[in-house]
C-alpha cells in the first residue's frame, strides 16, 4: 500500500492468468484544503527491490536485471526514478537517452 510515489512492479508471467486489485481513495477534508497536494517523489535510500523492478517504467531496469528480449523489441518510455532521484551508488545508463 502507498500513496503512488514508491517503485510498484511485477514479473512477467509465463503461464495462467494475473489479477490485480487497485483501490483508489478519497477524503474530502485533505481535498477542501485546496492548494497542489502533489506528493513529491523523495531520492531512493538503497537499491530498488528486484521483485518491484518494471522494464516499462524503471530507468534503471538494467543496472540491476537483464532486458528480457521482448522488452528490446519494444518503445519503452521508462520514468521511475525521476533523474536525480535513483539510489546515490547506481548510475543509470544512457539518462539522457531515456
């Protein structure tokens, strides 16, 4: 459970079928205060765990897994961590090709 601002993640599955639960919340207080409630994303601690590693949306899929093949095949358009913001002992290769 997280506000959206944390690395989230699954492997590809090779047989059977995924589902996923989403649960959006709201609370009426918080949204009367008005204002940009935006949370801001903080600068990673340590290394992402690899279970929550995303090729479609982690810049930093291959300092820590290999590309799956298929994932070369495709546009990737990968977002998380924003640039500055991935774990200090890790760079990410080619950012600004990303």
């Amino acid at each position: 459970l997280h506000l959206g601002n944390r690395r989230h993640g699954a492997d590809d599955i090779e047989t059977g079928r995924r589902s996923n639960l989403i649960v959006w919340n709201t609370n009426d207080a918080y949204r009367k205060l008005g204002g940009n409630r935006a949370v801001e994303y903080q600068r990673e601690v340590g290394e992402p765990s690899r279970i929550c590693l995303s090729y479609t949306h982690d810049r930093d899929y291959e300092v820590y897994k290999e590309l799956p093949e298929a994932a070369r095949k495709q546009k990737r358009n990968p977002w998380c961590p924003p640039p500055g913001y991935e774990a200090e002992s890790k760079s990410v290769r080619g950012q600004n090709e990303l």
